[in-house]
C-alpha cells in the first residue's frame, strides 16, 4: 500500500528519488524517506520525515550527493505515523538500508529473537527486522544476504535493498507486494508502481512472487529467491507520462470523472462485431464450447470493484441467463468455499495487484479452477496469474477513490454479457440492442458531465448533512452501494446503502428530515416500485434526491439521467453520484485525491 521508488545510475538521485515519490502520493501515506550512496563517497546517507512527501523535501540538505538511491512513502501498518517509524530503516552499522511493502507476519517473533541477541531496535516496525537480520548475515554477497533472511520471513513484501560495501548494487524481491523494474540507458530504476517510472522510461519488467533482481547502472538479472536465474524480457508500457498530469484540472478525480467519455470509448475500440451483433474477447482464451460449459459465473473484487461485480453479474444473468453473483473476495478466501469445476470466476482490481484478490485467484488456482481476470494495468500480477481476461484500458487512475475504471470495468462487463449471451440463447436482435446502447454510452456521459453546476448546487446543500440514505432496487442497488462508497471515502460523511424493498424491513426507523435519502429510480420494469418506496420516505418527512430518467414527483431534486437500455442504465446512474461526491467534499474543503486512512492500491490484508 505504500510506494518505493530506487535509482542507480549516473544522475543526481535525491532529485529522482523525490520526483517519484512525488509521482505515488496519490497511493496514500503519512510519511516518507530516502538514502542515497554513490562509489565515490563513504556510507549511507539517510534523511526521513513524518508528513508529505514536500515535509522531506524540506529536510533533504542541499549537498546530498548520490548516483544511487531508494526512497519510500509509509501508510502505518505496524507503528504511528513518526520519523522513527518511517522508511528506509537502516542497520545500526550503517550499512544495510530496507524499504518494504508488505507485513511480515512473524516480526514479532522475529524482533524479540533478535533483542535477545542484543539488537537495539528504534521503530515500532515490522520491516526493520529485515535490516537487522541481512545485516547480520555471514553471506560474502549482497544478493545471498538478502535470499537467506527471506527464507526467515513469513509474509507479504515488496523490497530494495542497498548496502554500503556493495554500492554498485541494489537488490530487490518481490512476494505478495509489487515490484516493478524500469531499464534506462546507462541507469535503472525501481518502483512499486509504473507511475513513478514513466518519465524516465516505458521499458519495464515486472517481478513475479518468489523473485528477486539485481540493479546495476548498465545491467540487470533476475532469479527466484532460490537462486535459479530468471528470464526477463522488458515490455512497452502504454501509458505516457503526460497521462499522469492533471490537465488543467484542480485535483486527479474531476479530471478523471471528465476522462470517463473517452476511457468508455477506448474499452469498446476494436471489440463489436456488427456481423454476427456481439463482440471480439479473443483475451478471455475461452472459446465458444467452453463457454457453453459454464453453469455459474462467480465474480471477487474489493470495495469499487467488488459493486462494478455486482452489476456485472446482473448483467450476465439477464443477458447470458447464466447464475453469477459477486463476493468480496476479502471474504470469499477465508470461507473455504466449494469450487465447482463448471464455474467461471472473475477477478476484479483496477490496480490487477490487490493481495485480497490476488490471494483468492492463487487459491482458485490451486484448486483447478478457471480465473479471468478483470484489470486495468497490463502486466499486473492479476492478469499474468489468471487464464484470460480483458484489460479496461481506463488509463491511468491517480485519485486514491476510483471513478472511470469504475466506469470501463462496468462497460467490460457488458462486453463479457453480451459475449456469453450471444455464444448461448441471447438473440440477434437483442444482441444488436445492446450494442447500440454500448455505442451511445459515451455520448450520454457527456450528457451528465455537462449537468456539473446544478450537481454542484445541490452537494452544497446536501455537504451539511451528517448522514445520508442511499437506495436502489436490483439493478439500482449496487448503484447505491457504489455511490454510498464514494461520498464517505472522499467527503467523509456517514453513509449507508439498502435495497430500497428493504426499507420497510427497518431503515424507516431513521427516516427524518435531517436524513437524506439519495434514490436510484430507473425508468424500467419496476418504476412503479421505486415510487413507492419514495411515498414511504416522504411520509415521514425525509428529504429525497433522486437520479431517475424523468423527474420525480415525491423527490425534492432530480438529476436527469439519460435513458439507454435497461440493462445498461447502471453505467450511466452512478456518474452524477460521482460529482455529487467529488463537490460535496469539495464543499467540506476534504484532501480529495487522498482521503485520510486510505490508500489506493491495496496490497496487503
């Protein structure tokens, strides 16, 4: 959940090292640090910082000479926020300097082994046991100092690691956390983000679990942990670095909402076929009789995706008539759950290295299953573990909270839909009605995006409410699940999500009027019963904002929605609810791009 960032090369690197951790702000922190080195001078040299990544900078001193370097930015795990806690952590020789991603699970067993042996730690951390156990280790190498402490370790981690005798090095591995290696002319580069890497090179190798590196300024090698060399071939990452710059926007997440008419078009690029109406996924490696094979459809994401699996699961039954459903896969891989072999499972991550996720894919895996995975960043460890898929092709998402890979995923769901429709019972005319409506999407997102000033109205209005009702039927509800995500991580007001059929079931009980109820009322078969459920609201005197498709009688404000098929209309209800979010923080005077407490890459449980 943190980021690392490394350099060795002929560069200053304090400039380089602050520049990329500048560039992974967005994947949540509170604090942050860096060493450099170089052949030419003596030792580690260390600065770190609680706060941002601007507080560091403040405290770098202005001769920090170095051509080789690591830097980290912290999310707590294991200790407060504090400069004692922050990363890198360094050996009491002075020597061995660690930054990780990760939790080791036996630190603290660990630790107490290494006080008994007369180890003065100064954090509360998990990570600097590793500095202090490769430290100690009587390997000649600095790669084989490394190997034997991970074989200690039991956990997640994504590292790099540098050592004062062997400065012409950095060494790196990788299990559970990403790692992410940039090849430079002359210099290398490390991180555990692309992002940090794309304005000094697009040629990159990803490390798998179990794998570990060696940087040097002209050259690389990779090899398991076990030492048995690896094969890497660079690939070209598509994203520039331009994409990563907020474009004339105030923040990442008003110019990635606006971003969302073109992300929906770029998913949808190259993949219809009008010929026989449905669609090109030669990624998926399914073919037609497979397909035909699949008795249930099984879909395991966390947070945004695991709500863009629900409606992707509405989705498939209705258009493919195939049993889906949708789990947090959180969940799902602690309930030894029954794997079927005529089940189809779909991993969701829009990052493609969320560990919760990650971990059921390995375990479903395991158990002879078929895994597609859904993501967004080509290469993840997601896609290269699952047996097809689709990449979304949202382009880079920088805001901590997600919106248009929100947006793609969903529409990726629809292509999937529509493709197992169509190899089953889903007739051509239908077939055809969906795509039409696929093709009107981003025309119609353009719609809702122009409504931003009234929407900005009424998240002024609604920015005093301490909590706030969200509610859907069927296909609104994992609308309303979404959009009750989205206002409490970026504006921080309580909210909560209920099928509006479930009002009745206990939730009027806090119908009043300092309770907004924010209503998903589609213009489809159950219209009539949405109605209903707002009669009931105002009743008792609650105040209703609804997103329908005509306005709302019982409703104090409608935003307008335009009308495309039914079972395309959930892409559409949650982009206004986006804006409502991103003006009602706005309003709040919130950290937008970074809520407090969250980060946006989830790598650890």
């Amino acid at each position: 959940m943190c980021g690392i960032v490394g350099y060795i090369g002929r560069r200053d690197v304090a400039p380089l090292l602050l520049e990329g951790l500048q560039r992974l702000e967005y994947r949540g922190y509170d604090s942050a640090g860096l060493v450099v080195t170089s052949p030419k001078t003596a030792g580690l040299k260390m600065v770190k910082a609680k706060g941002r990544v601007r507080d560091l900078e403040a405290r770098v001193p202005k001769r920090f000479a170095g051509t080789t370097g690591i830097a980290h930015t912290r999310w707590a795990t294991h200790g407060a926020p504090s400069d004692e806690n922050a990363h890198p952590h360094m050996s009491a020789d002075n020597k061995v300097a660690v930054v990780h991603n990760g939790i080791i699970d036996n630190a603290s067993d660990l630790r107490k082994k290494l006080e008994a042996e007369g180890v003065e730690f100064l954090s509360e951390t998990d990570t600097e046991v590793l500095t202090h156990l490769i430290a100690r280790s009587q390997a000649e190498k600095l790669e084989d100092k490394v190997r034997e402490t991970l074989r200690l370790i039991e956990g997640t981690y994504g590292i790099a690691v540098m050592h004062a005798d062997h400065a012409d090095r950095i060494v790196v591995a990788r299990n559970g956390s990403p790692v992410v290696l940039g090849i430079g002319e002359k210099e290398m580069f490390v991180a555990s983000d692309i992002a940090a890497l794309v304005t000094h090179t697009r040629q990159i190798v990803t490390l798998d679990d179990g794998e570990m590196a060696t940087l040097k300024a002209d050259d690389f090698r990779t090899y398991t942990t076990e030492g048995t060399r690896t094969t890497a071939e660079p690939t070209t990452v598509e994203w520039e670095a331009a994409s990563y710059d907020m474009g004339g926007h105030d923040t990442y997440m008003h110019k990635e909402i606006h971003e969302q008419a073109e992300a929906v078009d770029r998913v949808l690029r190259g993949r219809i076929d009008d010929r026989f109406s449905t669609v090109h996924l030669g990624g998926l490696n399914l073919d037609a009789r497979e397909a035909r094979k699949i008795r249930r459809v099984k879909i395991l994401g966390c947070g945004t995706s695991y709500h863009a699996g629900m409606i992707g699961a509405q989705m498939i039954e209705e258009l493919a008539r195939i049993p889906a459903d949708a789990e947090p896969a959180s969940e799902f891989r602690y309930r030894n759950a029954v794997v079927d072999p005529d089940t189809l499972y779909v991993a969701v991550s829009q990052s493609g290295e969320t560990y919760d996720v990650l971990a059921a894919v390995q375990e479903l895996k395991r158990k002879g299953a078929r895994v597609l995975g859904i993501v967004n960043v080509v290469g993840s460890a997601i896609a290269r573990e699952a047996d097809g898929g689709m990449y979304v092709h949202a382009g880079p998402e920088v805001c901590v909270v997600s919106t248009k890979c929100f947006t793609n995923t969903t529409v990726a769901f629809a292509l999937l839909a529509l493709h197992l429709g169509r190899t089953r019972d889903l007739s051509v005319s239908d077939g055809k009605r969906i795509i039409e409506g696929l093709r009107k999407l981003p025309g119609q997102i353009t719609e809702i995006l122009d409504q931003e000033d009234e929407i900005k109205k009424l998240a002024e209005q609604y920015a005093e409410a301490r909590s706030m009702l969200f509610i859907g039927r069927v296909r609104g509800y994992p609308v309303a699940r979404e959009a009750s995500l989205k206002l409490k991580e970026v504006s921080y007001i309580h909210a909560e999500a209920y099928p509006a059929s479930e009002l009745k079931h206990g939730p009027l009980a806090l119908i009043e009027p300092a309770l907004p109820t924010v209503a998903i009322v589609p213009n489809d078969d159950l219209l009539e019963k949405n109605r209903a459920a707002l009669e009931e609201i105002k009743a008792r005197s609650g105040k209703i904002l609804a997103v329908a498709h005509e306005h709302q009688e019982k409703a104090d404000q409608t935003i307008l929605v335009p009308k495309n098929e039914d079972e395309l209309d959930p892409i559409l209800m949650g982009i206004p609810l986006q804006l409502l979010a991103y003006h009602t923080a706005l309003a709040l005077g919130r950290d937008i791009d970074k809520p407090r407490n969250l980060a946006k890459s989830v790598t650890v449980e």
